[in-house]
C-alpha cells in the first residue's frame, strides 16, 4: 500500500485519469513518509485524487518549484507539505502558488517537532500557511481539511466527508472495554 502510493499512479489517480490531479502532498525528505503516508490514506479514503513526492526546500529547491508549477498549471487546487527541523517547504510551496498550502509539522528527536511547528506557523504576512498539529493528527487533518476546502464546490467530496464523520461518530464507543 505504502509503495503504491508513492508510486506515480495511485489507484484514486487512474480513476480520477481524465481530470486534474486535486490534491498534491510534498514532504521534504522520505524519512516524513511515515508520517505523510496518513495524509495520503486518508485522501484516498475519501477517494480525492492525490500525487506524493518528496522535494525539499533546501535540498532540491528547483525540482520543488518544477513540480509545485507543473501541478497548478495541470489544476492542482490544494498543496499538503510535510517537513521536519527547519521547516521551510510548506512556507517556500506558498511561495511560489497562490493555492492553499496546509503544512504538517514532523515529531523531530531535539524538540519533538516545536521547531518543525514554529518553522511552519511563524510566516511573514503576506504568505499564509495553514499549519496542522505534530506528527500523525496533523496529517490526517490535513487530508481532511483539504477534503472540507474542496467540498464546498465539490458534492461528490461532500458526501464521501459527511459519511466519513457519521462512521467515525459511529465507531466511539460508550465505554471503554
Ligand atoms: C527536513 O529535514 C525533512 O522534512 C525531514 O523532516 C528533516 C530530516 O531529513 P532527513 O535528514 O531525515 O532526510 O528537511
């Protein structure tokens, strides 16, 4: 599953083959995807077609700025970032689209992921990135907040959220066994 969806053509991509890839989740190093892959699962849930790569901010900035170009060019309407440390990709992915950026902050070993989150939150006016929580959550969120952000034109995405959170309303049990 996780090789698959690291694989260009994910199965929600070759249903979704004749339109736009929606959502295009990045992370700057493959030692994110751990974390990430909960993003891209749960796009995939809600059957939102997605493309992961990995391309950092510091490491290989013109392959960022190529494919954050390329993909808003072919209708990408949401970007997902994921970065540890000194977090600058969802920051530098803002900066080159006009799209919504969501930033997911990665749990690090020397401040448990406080300097990917203020990396990410402390953006200078102008360029927004919407960051979610550390680690896991904030990666789930982030596919879900993309889903909320493409509902509002999207009934189908609508729907699949709406069923989503009935099942997880569903799946809370009374009490604990
Ligand atoms: C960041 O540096 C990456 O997003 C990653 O979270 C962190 C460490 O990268 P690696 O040294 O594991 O490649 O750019």
């Amino acid at each position: 599953m996780e090789r698959k969806l690291m694989e260009k053509k994910t199965s929600i991509q070759k249903v979704n083959q004749k339109g736009a890839v929606l959502v295009g989740i990045v992370m700057g190093s493959q030692s994110d995807w751990e974390t990430m892959k909960h993003a891209a699962v749960t796009l995939e849930t809600l059957k939102i077609s997605n493309k992961v790569a990995i391309h950092s901010a510091h490491r290989t900035p013109h392959r960022l700025t190529e494919w954050v170009m390329k993909l808003e060019k072919q209708g990408t309407k949401i970007f997902i970032a994921g970065a540890g440390m000194a977090a600058a990709l969802p920051g530098v992915v803002a900066a080159i689209t006009t799209k919504p950026v969501l930033g997911c902050p990665m749990q690090t070993s020397f401040m448990g992921g406080l300097d990917s989150l203020l990396s990410m939150v402390q953006m200078p006016g102008g360029i927004p990135v919407g960051v979610m929580a550390v680690g896991r959550a904030g990666a789930i969120n982030s596919a879900l907040l993309a889903a909320s952000i493409l509902a509002l034109s999207d009934p189908k995405i609508y729907k699949a959220l709406k069923k989503f959170r009935t099942q997880q309303t569903e799946a809370v049990p009374l009490k604990p066994n």
